[in-house]
C-alpha cells in the first residue's frame, strides 16, 4: 500500500504531467469559449459585411467585371494546356468567385484556372493515357482529392507553416511571375497562334514564327497599351480633384477591353478568318452535379497531395504578397479551408482544379481599384454572362488586347527597385535568397522557386544558430551596457509615465516570427493605449475587413482592461527593449517599419518608437535599412 500511495503521490507531484493536465482543462475552455469563432472564421463575410461602405461597390464592380473578361480568354488558353474540352475550365471560372466573396480573406486574388493547375492537370491526363480514362474525368477527381486534402488541412488550422515565406521569398516569386507573364504575353502582341503555353518552350517557338507576325495584332496591343497608360496617368493625376476622371482611370481596364470588342465584333462578324486572333465560341452549358467517380478518386488521393500543396503555396503567397503591398492581413488557414471547399464545389460539375496562384489576375484586380472579396461576384457574372447571354458577342475579345491589358496591370503591380535595393542594403543572405528564388522560379517554376529559397532561409538560420559564439565583456562595457538599461528620459526611481507602452522582444526577429511578433506588439499596443478617432476619410481608406473599434473591443475584454475612459491613456511613446535580439533579418525589419506605419496611423505622426538595448549588430541593421537612431530627443530624427 506505501509503494502504490508513493507512487501516486509522485504522479501528483510530477510537473509535467501537473501541465499535461492544467493544459487540457485550459484547452477545454478555449475550445468552449472560441467555437463560435472558429465557425464565423470559416465564413469571414459576415465578421465585415456590417461595416462595408456602399461607395466602395463601384470599385468592386468594375474589378471585378475587369477580371471575368480576362478569366474567360485564360479558360480557353488554361484548358488547351491541360488537354482538356473547353467546357471544363468555364465550369471551374464561373463559381469561385462567388464563393470567394463569402470566404475569401484577400480582396486582390481571383481564384480560377492558372497555368500551374492545368499543367499539372495535363501531366496527370498523360499518366493516366493508357488506361483509357475521359480527360474532363480525370479532371473532376482530381478537384475532388484537392478539395478533400485542403479542407481537412485548413479545418486543422495549419496555415501557419506559410509564415515561413520570407520578405525575399515572395518579392523574387514576384518579380519572376511577373517576367515570365510579360514574356508569355508576346505571341498575342504579335499574333502569332500555335505557341506552346510553357514557358521554357515558348522563346525558341516565338523566333521561329517572327516570320507570321501580323502588323493588326501589334498595332491594336500597341493602341490599348497607350490609352491604357494615359489612362492611368490622368487617373494619377488629376483622378483626386474629379470624381468622373478618376472613376474614368479606375474602370480603364473593361472600358478598354469592352471598346476593343465592340470594334472586333462589327470588323470579324462576318469573316471568315478574323484580322487578329480572337478567344472564339464560349458557350457551355452546366451540367447537374454529382458526385466523381470514388474508385478514380481513391487511386487519384494520394498522388494529388503534390499539386493539392503546389496550389496551396502558390495561392498563399500571392494572397500574403497583395496584403503586404495593400495593407491588410490574410488568414492563411481561412484561405487553404477555401481552396477546399470550392475544389470540391467545383468536381461536381466537372470543372478543372482552381486555385488564386494567378498574377495578370490579381494585377488587373487590384489595377483596377478592387475594395473587397465582393469582386468576385461580379466576376462570376461576366463569366456566367460570357457562357450564355454574351457568348455570341463576347467570343469576338481581341488576344491582342487581352494581352496588352495584362502587360499594363502586371508591370503596374511590380514591386518598386527601392525593394529589391533595400534587400541588398539589409542583407547578404535576404539578397541571395530572393536572387536564387527568382531564377529558379523563371527557370523551374514556382514549387520548386520557393522550397530552394526556403531551403537557403532555413539553412543559414541552423548555421547561424550551430556557428553562434558568446563574445567577451569588459567591466567598463558592462557597467555601461547595465546602465542604458534604464531609460535615458527617467529619473531612477520613477514610474512609467501614462501613454508610455513599453515591450520586451525576448527572440531574434527572423522571417519564421516576424508576423507574429509585429501582430503581438501592434495588438498590445492597441489594448492598453488610447488613440485617436478613425475620420470619415480614413474610414473610407481602410481595409474592408479591418474594424478598428470593434477589434480593439475584443483585445481589451479577453485582457480585462475595462473603464477605457479614465484608465486608458493616449499612446505618446512605443518602447521596444531588443535587449535579448542579437539578430534581425529582411522580414524583421519589414516587421519593424509595419509597426511604426501602424502606432502612427492609430495614435497619430507625434508618436515616438524608441529602442533599447540595441548591440552593434542591430544596430548596424536599422542604419543599413535607413533608420536613423539617435538621443530620444534628438530633432533630426525621422
């Protein structure tokens, strides 16, 4: 009885079965408490629909109707590339963005076709040759297998393993795609026909053919081109002083496109051989839905795991590379649980798999002043309009145009030199990584662009870690090192004065926790400071899914900070002690600029961002990356 009575008071005593068990009941709670969350996460429209302002359906509606006529020219272009009947890419174009609109976390991406899922798609249809098997078949399964995969990851919440994609990392993929589409954009300008859509095969075709080029086609890709730019000149500059130049600029896109077709329409509607090349009959019909067939499916499951993640990668990191240049945050699991979900939707009608991994789209989207997910229904209306009641007009849209619109919008949404010159000043390492994952991109594609760049990420994050040395400490530095611990602008002894948030970065600051160690400090920032009222024009400005108040509220009821009018102060002064940072990267400094651009839209230009215990290595970071570190009171400082 004494043996069994030790033992079980051991088991009591035992720590980390004492946090085993202090962890489940805490989880039980959370499970509890954050439910009703959970399931509103999934379905993120009616979190932000409630604060939707009325004059942004304007831009909604002509992005959105801008990228359903370019989704139908990709349909017929995506479907020749996987081998596959026309019919099966308008099934995957019409209904995605309706969806999108319900669950979507990003306003830029359009989710549909993209040359990545039809080539996989088309490599899977030649695997499966010899057995006989129907291409749009095979086509329905495998969004089938992609939905269930994606779902089941995005119901986990796994979209955190895409924080690991660095600044660098998704700067080069980038600037790679965005190559590669103006290259792949040529044979439309010139009206060549026949070209393979890859891109490593399609250089030496278009030498080949230069011979074909037809002066119509470049003439009217060189016509659009102008207006489009003048277009967006005049929007630039004089959109802010008149309401219909700048609504002129913002719909450039579909007035251009809309323009050109109408001429198509009454030059080739009676020819027999159209003077450019035109997208041709779009009609399909929707077939009923059903259910794919479950034995391709069970032989399909595991194989499509590899596109199911290419897609998945490619569609987060455009959606974080459109957030991060228009100011906003996505849910990466929100995003991954959709992808599932309309993969699925869209194998019951035999459509092909989709995904948001498109630059010409989310280029013309956000070109053309998109505000909310809400684009997307008026995306699938033109598409669903362009395979019924326009089809007869629609198929007369001009290639050349088409193409000139994607150069326009895609050179338009390149990231600035500035970027890739700072990656240079900032780091070595954060340079090479955005250099290789930019050649291998061109090269190889994206998949395998990201994991080498990933690869070198990870890889010099071991080695720096494996490589680290402690460094010696004289007394005098030590004294001194103690002693800037106390804050220069205090006597010793007092308090912090109100509207003083001071933190405390117990971690180096690197691409795999930069996001969330900004999203920490911003959200406490926000808990325990005052700020200034949000005017109406800021209002206007903000992100569609961004309600300030109403975040703020629930930061301070899970703190339990209440009696915000007496107890709250006004934010006046950041303090960030790095004492314990011996490291900053690329992403980290990118962290850093977010949240001074964050403290001062909230508490307004006045609020100071003050740093302690800064080493020389650090310190060299923020000066390389154009900060000015100084005295706190020192006038010069920006």
């Amino acid at each position: 009885m004494n043996y069994i009575a030790a033992k079980i008071t051991a088991i009591k005593q035992d720590v980390n079965l004492s946090r085993v068990g202090v962890g489940v009941v805490l989880g039980a709670r959370g499970v509890r408490a954050g439910a009703g969350r959970y399931f509103s996460n999934k379905v993120p429209i009616v979190q932000w629909i409630t604060g939707y302002v009325p004059k942004w359906l304007i831009g909604d509606a002509i992005a959105g109707s801008s990228v359903g006529m370019l989704l139908i020219p990709q349909a017929v272009m995506y479907s020749t590339l996987a081998g596959l009947p026309v019919q099966q890419a308008l099934l995957a174009s019409w209904l995605p963005g309706l969806i999108y609109a319900i669950m979507g976390s990003t306003k830029d991406i359009s989710t549909g076709p993209t040359s990545t899922t039809a080539l996989l798609t088309g490599q899977i249809i030649l695997s499966l040759a010899p057995s006989k098997v129907s291409p749009p078949l095979v086509a329905a399964v495998l969004s089938f297998c992609i939905g269930m995969w994606s779902m089941m990851l995005g119901l986990l919440n796994f979209g955190f393993i895409f924080d690991l994609l660095s600044l660098p990392m998704i700067l080069g993929l980038l600037v790679a795609v965005a190559n590669v589409v103006i290259v792949t954009q040529l044979p439309a300008v010139l009206g060549l026909t026949g070209t393979s859509l890859v891109f490593s095969q399609m250089m030496p075709e278009i030498i080949q053919k230069l011979g074909q080029t037809k002066p119509a086609s470049i003439g009217l890709a060189a016509a659009s081109i102008v207006l489009l730019a003048m277009l967006r000149f005049v929007g630039k500059k004089w959109g802010h002083k008149n309401e219909m130049v700048r609504i002129l600029a913002i719909q450039r896109n579909l007035l251009i496109i809309s323009i050109f077709t109408a001429a198509s329409f009454f030059i080739n509607k009676d020819l027999k051989q159209p003077v450019w090349h035109i997208i041709g009959p779009i009609k399909t019909e929707l077939p009923m839905p059903q259910i794919p067939l479950m034995t391709l499916a069970q032989r399909l499951f595991v194989p499509s795991l590899t596109l199911t993640i290419t897609i998945m990668l490619e569609h987060v990191a455009f959606a974080k590379a459109f957030g991060r240049k228009n100011g906003y945050a996505i849910d990466s699991s929100q995003e991954m649980f959709y992808l599932g979900f309309v993969n699925f939707i869209t194998s019951l009608f035999g459509g092909m798999p989709v995904g948001g991994g498109d630059l010409p789209r989310a280029a013309a989207n956000s070109d053309s002043g998109v505000k909310s997910p809400l684009g997307g229904i008026f995306t699938s209306v033109t598409v669903l309009g362009g395979m019924y009641v326009g089809s007869g007009f629609l198929q007369y849209i001009p290639m050349p145009v088409i193409a000139g619109v994607i150069l326009v919008a895609t050179i338009g949404q390149l990231p600035p030199l500035a970027a890739i010159k700072k990656l240079w000043r900032v780091s070595f390492t954060d340079f090479g990584t955005f250099f290789m994952t930019f050649n291998i991109v061109i090269l190889m594609g994206n998949t395998i662009g990201i994991s080498v760049g990933l690869g070198i990420m990870v890889s010099y994050t071991i080695l720096r870690i494996m490589f680290s040395r402690p460094s010696a400490i004289l007394k005098a530095d030590l004294e001194c090192r103690y002693k800037s611990l106390t804050p220069p602008w205090l006597a010793k002894d007092d308090p912090i004065p109100p509207g003083t948030q001071v933190m405390s970065l117990e971690t180096d600051v690197i691409f795999a926790n930069a996001e969330r160690i900004k999203r920490h400090v911003i959200d406490t920032t926000l808990t325990y400071q005052f700020g200034i009222p949000m005017t109406e024009n800021e209002d206007l400005q903000r992100a569609w899914n961004y309600k300030r108040e109403k975040h703020i509220g629930r930061l301070r009821r899970l703190a339990g900070v209440s009696n915000t009018d007496i107890f709250i102060p006004r934010l006046r002064v950041l303090v960030l002690d790095l004492s314990a940072t011996s490291f900053i990267d690329a992403s980290g400094m990118q962290a850093f600029e977010d949240i001074k651009t964050e403290i001062c839209l909230y508490g307004g230009p006045r609020v100071e961002m003050r740093f302690m215990g800064l080493n020389k290595g650090v310190q060299k970071r923020f000066k390389r990356a154009g900060w000015k570190l100084g005295p706190p009171y020192d006038d010069d400082l920006a």
